[in-house]
C-alpha cells in the first residue's frame, strides 16, 4: 500500500500521524484550512525530528529523507492521494464538510479514514460515495510512539478494506485492534471512568491534582489523569466525554465535567496552550 497519503489537520495529532507515515516510506500531504496551522505543524514536525536525531533513533540523512517525503498545502484541490486520514477538530458537522468536499477531489478508489476518538464512524461515512471504503483510524496522542490504533468497521466497510487498512496500521509500526461502530469505541469508553472520577473528586476540593496524579501513577498508570488531560487536551478530551455521554443516552455516571468545560471555554486547554491543570514552559 505504497500510495501518497493525505492527512487533514496540522495540529498535534494530525502532524504526528503524517510524521509517522513519512517516517515509514510514505510520500505524505498534511492539508490544513488555516495557514497559520500549517507553520505550527511544521514547527512541531521539526522539534520532534530534532529530538529524534538527539536520541540517536534517526540520523542526519534520514531526517532529510523524511522531511522530503513531506509536504503542507492549504488548498484542498491537492488532496488527492490513495489513502486520506481526517483528524480536524472533534466536530461532527466539520468533518462531515470536509469530507465532502475531499471525495468531489478524489477517485472512488481513494481510501477514507476519520480519526474521531468518538463520534459515529457510521454517519461520517455516509458523507461521501461508495461508503464501504470508508473507516475509523484512532491514533493516540502521541502518533509517533503510541502503539495502539484502532480500527473501527462501519456495517458498510467491506472487508477488503478493513484488510487494507489493517495492513497500513501494520507498515506504520502498530498494533491495530479492530473494533464496531460504538460510542467511544473501546478506549475512550473504557477511559471516561478514569478521567471523569478524577474530576468529580477534584471538584470537591479536597485533594488536589498533584496528589491525585501521584496516586495513580504510585499505582502503575504511566500517567495520572491530570498529567494524561493535559497531553491530549481538555477541548479534544471534553468534546470525547460529551459525545458518549449524549450517545449513551445522558447516563449520570457519564456526565461530562463542569470544570473541564470551564477550562476548555477558556483555552486551559494543557500542553498546546501553555496551562491546564499544570502550568508548561
């Protein structure tokens, strides 16, 4: 499955994704509406090549072979390519826009995949001609080393794409878990126990977020639930929480945050932003 590939979204996981497959030999567009999103993402691309080469993982003539096989566009017109990752933000009506317009800009032989962390694969796919070449692709954050990627099979995808996909999850160095079209698929449903208990028990103010991270990480987590909000981003995190919630039918249990959505209104977003629940350099 040597073809170009295009990925939608130049921010943190769309850069990683598209760094991650012209890492692994592919000719790779990353397209973003936004020039200015563009530039950050080429900015994230080279600091984590720089700290590949420090590390010794690459060196001086792969990184030029990679950052070769790597272009940036803002025009949707050069989207064409064999396979097409989406990974914009976590809005169902954008994704389905896109989308759209990439199949009037493609052949019904280009391959789709959405890398929603919980929206309806289902419906994204019924956006664009010929839905059984359409697909879910979870990465997780980040891209680059996460090994996990989850492949989510509408009742639509045929099985020679889903074999085509699997296939492209394994030459990018992954372990693909298939999984059905169901809120949250298995990750993000398995997750939101972590994330949102974490939440309710800081909220009532009597431990906070360092402690709770200790804690848990004391425990064998890699990463406390505050520290892990921060790297994915409490926008892309709460959007997540509100997806299953609503898809599950608004279950108690699963009731999305106050003070995330308090954060998110304010760009406490973590890492990317420079504050969340820790404050970054």
């Amino acid at each position: 499955m040597k073809d170009r590939i295009c990925v939608c979204g130049a921010g943190t996981m769309g850069a990683g994704i598209a760094l991650l497959c012209a890492k692994n030999g592919f000719d790779t567009l990353i397209y973003d509406l936004h020039p200015d999103w563009l530039e950050k993402g080429k900015v994230r691309i080279d600091k984590e090549l720089a700290l590949l080469l420090e590390r010794k993982k690459i060196n001086i003539a792969e990184r030029a072979e990679i950052l070769k096989r790597l272009q940036f566009s803002s025009d949707i017109s050069e989207c064409g390519a064999g396979v097409i990752i989406e990974a914009i933000v976590e809005e169902a009506a954008a994704k389905k826009g896109l989308f759209i317009r990439l199949a009037e800009v493609n052949t019904k032989e280009s391959l789709f995949a959405t890398n929603t962390s919980s929206l309806s694969v289902t419906s994204l796919s019924e956006t664009i001609p010929h839905p059984e070449r359409f697909m879910g692709m979870h990465f997780f954050n980040p891209a680059t080393v996460m090994p996990l990627v989850e492949l989510i099979r509408t009742p639509k995808t045929s099985e020679e794409v889903s074999i085509k996909f699997r296939q492209l999850a394994l030459q990018l160095g992954k372990k693909p878990v298939l999984c059905r079209d169901l809120p949250g698929f298995i990750v993000n449903r398995v997750a939101r126990s972590y994330y949102l208990e974490a939440l309710r028990l800081a909220e009532t103010g009597t431990v906070s977020f360092e402690t709770i991270d200790q804690i848990m990480e004391s425990a064998g987590f890699r990463l406390g639930p505050f520290r892990l909000m921060d790297l994915i981003g409490n926008d892309t995190n709460y959007a997540v929480s509100c997806s299953v919630y609503e898809a599950m039918g608004r279950p108690p249990r699963l009731e999305p945050s106050g003070l995330q959505k308090e954060m998110t209104l304010n760009n406490e977003l973590g890492k990317k932003t420079g504050k969340g629940y820790y404050l970054y350099p």
